[in-house]
C-alpha cells in the first residue's frame, strides 16, 4: 500500500496562519541510537519523532540484538548490552543511507563489522571511501566481496590515528567520533563537520563519561576508554533545523501570520538572513521564528540576488535547497543553484517545470531559475525526502490540485507532516492506495 497526498492549492494566496511546531532533530537522532552500541547500559530518549528512518535504524538495531522498549513522550529505551552479532542486516541497511555510522559503534566494540553500500534516498552516490580509509589508519582491515565491506580490526581493537577529511563529512564525523570513544589512545579528527547535531551528539557522550574535545570545531580530540554508563541520564532530540527551514520557506511563500515553534534559529541562520534580504517580515526568538504582517507583501517583489551554494555548516544546507528552490521559482529576477554536495539532487526540477516553474539544468550540479511564474497543480512523485517536501510546498503554491505520489520517502524524515499543516489551514490528504 502506498500513500500518497492530494492538495487543493492557494494559487499564490498568503491565507496560512497559526502556529507549526518543529519535531525532533531525525539527523541527530539516528546517530543516537547508533552511539547506544558504546554503553555498558541503556539510554532513555525523549521526543523522538515517528518517522520511517526511526523504525529502521530500531530494526537494525534489534537484528543486532538490542532491546527497544516504548517509553512516555515520544521517546524510548534502548539496551544494547546483549548484542549477538556485528555485521548489519543487508535488506534493512539499503533503506537507509545513515546505517553506516553503526559501522564506527561496532567496529569498537566488536573487533568487526560487515555492511552493504548504504540505500535510502536517490539522491547521488556515497562513498565509503571516507570510512574505510579512516578505519584502515585506525588498525583495521576491509575487504569488499559479495556486495559487502568487511571489516576486522586487529587484536587488540581500534587504535587511535589521526585522520584528515578532504572534504567535512557529517556522517564520517559521527562515526569515528564513535569508533573513537572506544578505541585505544588518542583518535585525532581533522577538517571535520561542524552541524549542530555532531555537537549534539558529543555533548550526550561526554555527559555520559566520553573524553571528547571539539565537537562544533574543525578539530575533534577522542581520547579512547571504556563503555559508557547513562547511569539514568535522558537524551532529549534536538529541534530539526531542516524542519524549521522548510517550514520558513512554505510560511515566506503561503502564510500571512505564522510562528514556528520549538527550533533553535541560529541553527538555520543563513537561511533567515537570505529570506530577511529578500523581504520576508521575519523576527525572530529565543525558540521560535515569526512571519507577520506577510499578505499585504507579493511575492514578486521578494528578490534574491546571486548565486545560492550548498556548503557545509554554517553555509547554506543541501537539505534545504529543494524548499528553498520553491521560493526562487516566485521571487523576481535569475538565480543560479549551485549544488555541491550531491550529483543527483536537482533531477527533481524536472517536475517543477512541467508545473510551470522556469529552471533551466545547466549540468547534474547547476540550475538557473527565473521568477515569479505561477504554477499549475500536478501529479507528481516524491524522488526523495527533502525534495517530496518541496512538491509538497508546490502543492500549497499552485493554482489547482495537486497529487504527491510516493509520500512514504517523506515519511521517513517528516512524521505526518500533513497533520500540522492542516493546522495552519493547508487543505490537504494522505489517501492510501493499494
């Protein structure tokens, strides 16, 4: 059965208002549940969000042998101290491109690891490359065969080693952070990631006794020790960033009055300084974002001026180049999208221009749009998470109904988005469909 959503779209109307609570973190959650393989005990969560990509890695963590059990606001226990085995279950891992940072946690603990060319969106290719060299200066061995990496450390574990990333990578990050807590010595992490869920996570690490200098730093420090012990301390997901940056881009497009609750703005800092250039009567809070006053703005007379580049953090995030695509195709003028980290993440503009949007793909990492053009509701499928939310805002955006085929990838990132937008008056469904 798979689900899709039927919209009634605004036709560029700002009739939205209300309030739109952000969930928790889904980027600093995932990597949680793979640090639970570090403790000698378990670790109760709280706020986790019910999304698909939750249900996986709770599946692959209990084919490994761990016990989750359902706790009270929206969280869980999760025990790990009889793990079984330590190579990761191959259908589940191809659904879900973060079941390699289990690899860091197990390699550590176990001595070795096996795991398949991680799956999830399509949205370009992912190396390994990152992993398996870092794991090679650490002691270990690796070897691809059958579809698989395995890897063995040699006796003794994981040994410390200094490790440079050409280029930051957040999951490479999360995942030697880990392989480091457990291994011998000093681990030296150089040139690293800086998103706020590395930090995130370092900081519920360290609480929980990980010797972890850095983390938010291009520079991370891991002096290697024993399991680790919550000894009752609760982890609380952070707000998503992403969630609340999507949310921005829809209420800059589609709501007079809107507040987004429960973010951390200085998380997407860039984006509401773009979107504050641009026009958008935007004030902003301690833990909330204001829209105010935004109807009696068109939304051709908002205009972004140069090129928008995906970087990592602090710059502009790739996740949210997709909704932030959907504001360019309304804003006066041409801007180029410049995106840098994916080679398949443009491919969904397709979509947009048979919408009506005018993008023209210079090559798999450049687009030129040029706004405002008013756009005609579609059946469209979601080609994967951050994207299907975009058609999502498009929907909402266009004159017409339009039809999101595929609704399961945004699922797995975004739990019954369509239940909050009802809330702030979207006119939209979720139909199943055999």
């Amino acid at each position: 059965m798979r689900d899709k959503f039927v919209i009634k779209g605004l036709n560029g109307k700002k009739t939205l208002s209300g309030k739109i609570e952000v969930n928790g973190a889904k980027n600093a959650v995932l990597k949680l549940m793979a640090s639970s393989i570090l403790f000698a005990d378990g670790i109760e969560t709280l706020g986790i969000p019910k999304i698909e990509d939750v249900k996986r890695m709770a599946e692959l963590l209990e084919d490994l042998g761990a016990v989750i059990e359902p706790r009270k606001k929206g969280g869980f226990y999760i025990n790990t101290t009889k793990l079984n085995k330590s190579d990761l279950n191959r259908d589940i891992s191809e659904k879900i491109r973060a079941s390699i940072v289990l690899t860091g946690p197990l390699l550590a603990r176990f001595g070795k690891t096996s795991f398949p060319v991680p799956g999830g969106c399509v949205i370009g290719a992912r190396s390994v490359d990152f992993f398996i060299d870092g794991f090679r200066k650490m002691g270990a061995t690796a070897v691809f065969q059958n579809g698989e990496y395995q890897i063995k450390a040699k006796r003794g574990g994981l040994r410390g080693a200094e490790i440079f990333f050409k280029t930051p990578s957040v999951t490479a990050t999360e995942t030697f952070i880990m392989a480091g807590v457990l291994a011998k010595g000093k681990t030296i992490l150089k040139n690293v990631a800086m998103e706020p869920e590395i930090k995130n996570l370092a900081d519920f690490l360290i609480s929980c006794g990980a010797k972890i200098k850095g983390a938010g730093t291009p520079v991370i420090e891991i002096k290697g020790g024993q399991l680790l012990k919550s000894k009752g301390r609760k982890y609380k997901a952070m707000p998503d960033r992403l969630e609340a940056g999507s949310f921005l881009v829809l209420g800059a497009l589609c709501a007079d009055n809107l507040e987004i609750t429960n973010c951390v703005p200085e998380h997407i800092e860039i984006l509401i300084q773009m979107l504050k250039d641009a026009g958008v009567p935007i004030k902003v809070g301690k833990n909330n974002i204001k829209i105010e006053g935004n109807g009696k703005i068109k939304n051709k007379d908002f205009k972004i001026n140069g090129t928008i580049k995906t970087k990592e953090y602090p710059g502009f995030p790739t996740d949210l180049q997709a909704p932030m695509m959907m504001f360019l195709t309304q804003a006066t003028g041409e801007n180029l999208v410049f995106e840098t980290i994916f080679e398949g993440r443009l491919n969904y503009t397709e979509d947009l221009v048979r919408m009506g949007a005018n993008i023209i793909m210079l090559d798999p990492h450049r687009v030129m749009v040029k706004g405002p053009t008013s756009l005609r509701g579609r059946e469209v499928e979601s080609p994967d998470l951050r994207a299907g939310l975009a058609f999502v805002i498009a929907g909402i955006l266009a004159k017409g109904e339009s039809i999101i085929d595929n609704v399961y990838l945004i699922d797995r990132g975004y739990e019954r988005v369509e239940e909050r937008l009802k809330k702030i008056g979207v006119n939209i469904e979720r139909v199943s469909k055999n």
